[in-house]
C-alpha cells in the first residue's frame, strides 16, 4: 500500500487531496484532521498515516475551513478540536452534520462520525459538542493506541469510544444533563417504551460494553445483541450509541 504525503502549510487553510488508497480502491478508513496547532495536526498525520487501514486525507485549521473542506472532501472519520480561533469545533460539528444531511444519494454521503478532542478542564465544551452531533470524545492525551482504536471504533459504530474515559467525563458532567427540558421529557418516554430486554442491553451499553461483552454478560448471541442495539436506537431516536449513553444519563438509568 503506497502513503502518500503532503505538506502542511504554515498558515492554518485547508490541506486536502485524494489519496492513492483511494484511487486504487484500498479500503482505508479515510480521517479529516482539525486543530488550529499545526505541531498537533502533524503528529496526528504521522502516526495515523503509519497504520495500514487509516490515512488523513484532509486537514483544517479552524471550523470554518473543516465545514469547507468536508463539503469537498470526503472523511469517514472527524477528529476535532473544541477551542479554535474563528468558528469553534461545536458549531464547525453542528455544520458539518447539517451539511451532510441535506446530501442524499450514497448511503457513505450521510456524514462522517466527528471525535471530540477535549481535556477534563473543557467538559462542557465537549458534551456541546457531543449534543451538536458528534458521535464521541477522546483526551488529548490519550495514549496513541487509544487514539488508533477509538478511530476504528467510531468508523464501525458498534461501540462507545474509549469507555473508561467516555464514562468518568459523562460521571463528571451528570448534572448538566439532568437539567430538565423539553427533551429529556421525550426521552423519558422512549426509554419507557424498551422492553425488559432492550433495558438490560440499554444499561450496558450506557455502561460502556462492546457488543461481544453484552453478549457475555446476558448469555446471548452477538447477532441477538446487534439487534437488540438496534431496536434501542430506533425507539430512542438514537444517532449512535454515543446519543443513547446520553440519554441514559439524561434519564436517571445510569448514575455517576
């Protein structure tokens, strides 16, 4: 599999291109690269670019230049940071999900799964973030393998990213979402319409499992579980599983 590399610029715009994976037909999960730091955007290319199933295809500096580079660019995958200077990485997500939605065609068209990159002192940056529609958060700082999974994991859909660390943020910013409103009163009554066994799945995945070890847990097959999660999602109106440990938290099944 050949990489190919391109420059980054030294002022923040926007560096996209197709990659030869794509014009050979490799199957690469394709990753977009936002953060206003160029040394950041740097070392995440290198180290994404060196596992043969990734490859950066796009980078941006800010919001405003991801919202255009995802208009003509292609991603499966968003990494984003939540401070830039110009538009912010939760409107940049708000913009981007909108922009994809109103495309129809191909089902790869209907938007990139966009990771939150936070640390613990920017907890309601991210959980905006995640409310704007972004299908997860990863820390900074979090070791490189995690990052490599986390990529994947959110690309496949099947699990919440980096559960330990997805569940002591959620524990932190509990009381921001048990403020009532209109939506969580909606929830509360999707959650109720869950049958006995959606709600013991439901709470798992709040709590973090992977389908495999729901499975485990409850005795039954992977291929029961998908397609419980599935049922899950659609009576919650769930995006992903990121939305539905929200809204169990939101909704008192979980607590802190």
């Amino acid at each position: 599999m050949t990489v190919t590399n391109y420059p980054v610029t030294d002022n923040p715009v926007t560096d996209c291109q197709l990659t030869d994976d794509q014009l050979t037909g490799e199957p690469v999960i394709r990753v977009a690269l936002v953060d206003d730091q160029r040394l950041v955007r740097s070392g995440f290319t290198m180290l994404i670019n060196s596992q043969p199933d990734l490859r950066v295809v796009c980078e941006a500096g800010n919001g405003t230049e991801a919202v255009a580079a995802l208009n003509a660019t292609s991603a499966d995958v968003v990494l984003m940071d939540v401070r830039m200077p110009g538009m912010d990485g939760i409107e940049a997500t708000r913009r981007i999900l909108e922009q994809a939605s109103r495309l129809t065609g191909a089902a790869e068209r209907t938007g990139p799964k966009i990771v939150v990159l936070t640390t613990f002192d920017l907890d309601e940056y991210a959980l905006a973030a995640i409310q704007a529609g972004a299908s997860g958060f990863l820390l900074k700082d979090a070791p490189p393998e995690e990052l490599l999974e986390a990529i994947r994991t959110v690309y496949r859909g099947d699990a919440v990213i980096a559960p330990s660390t997805t569940r002591r943020l959620l524990d932190h910013v509990a009381p921001m979402l048990r403020r009532s409103s209109p939506a969580a009163g909606a929830n509360a009554e999707s959650v109720k319409s869950l049958t006995a066994r959606e709600r013991e799945v439901f709470g798992l995945i709040a709590r973090g499992l992977s389908n495999p070890e729901i499975a485990g847990s409850l005795y039954l097959s992977e291929a029961t579980v998908k397609t419980h999660v599935g049922h899950i999602l659609a009576k919650l109106q769930a995006r992903d599983r990121v939305q539905a440990v929200l809204i169990a938290y939101e909704t008192g099944v979980v607590h802190p």
